[in-house]
C-alpha cells in the first residue's frame, strides 16, 4: 500500500532545499512509489538525445527531473507555504486544509 502524499497533481509547490530553493512552480507528475514529483521549471538536467524521427536535429535538451518530495511544501490561496493536514469538510469529505490559515487547499 503506498503512503498518502501531500502534494498533488496540478498544486503550486515552493521547494524549500537543495540547488532550486526558494523556487516556485506547478507539479506535473507525482510518482508516489519514489516518492518524487516532477515541478514545472524545477531541477533541470541536460539530456542527451541521438537524431531520431521526432527530433530530426537531436543535441541537447533541458527538461525538468523528480525532486522528493520531502523537499516540497504546498502554497495555499494566499501565496504561503504551508503544512497540510486533512480534515472532513462540511459536507463530509476529506480534504486537505492549511496549517497556517485554515483554509481548504483547492
């Protein structure tokens, strides 16, 4: 059974460690059984490809590698890095608030 995260797909994340602190971006894919997430403009690599059919040219290309998530805290609607903890709402579902404000994460 894989853990529950705090992050999901689509959240504002700001990184809080490593080489990218401080930065800020949207996550693309959580893979859950890493426990790393992809971050939009976050911990690029230069990848190496060979010409083929789609990129004719080949050379080098930048694009974004998994980050742990460890690393990562949720922004909330008012722009805060924050905790999360999960709660039912009103109308009996479960969902992620924030530790700083109280407010539901969308």
């Amino acid at each position: 059974m894989q853990a529950k995260l705090h992050i999901k797909k689509g959240d504002t994340v700001k990184v809080i460690a490593g080489n990218d602190k401080g930065s800020q971006g949207r996550v693309l894919t959580v893979y859950p059984e890493k426990l790393r997430a992809l971050v939009e403009g976050v911990n690029m690599v230069s990848k190496h490809t060979k010409p083929k059919a789609g990129t004719p040219q080949g050379g080098i290309i930048k694009k974004e590698a998994g980050i742990h998530i460890s690393n990562l805290m949720v922004i909330d609607a008012k722009g805060n890095a924050t905790r999360t903890v999960r709660k039912l709402n009103e109308k009996g579902n479960l969902v992620r608030f924030s530790k700083k404000t109280g407010e539901e994460i969308k």
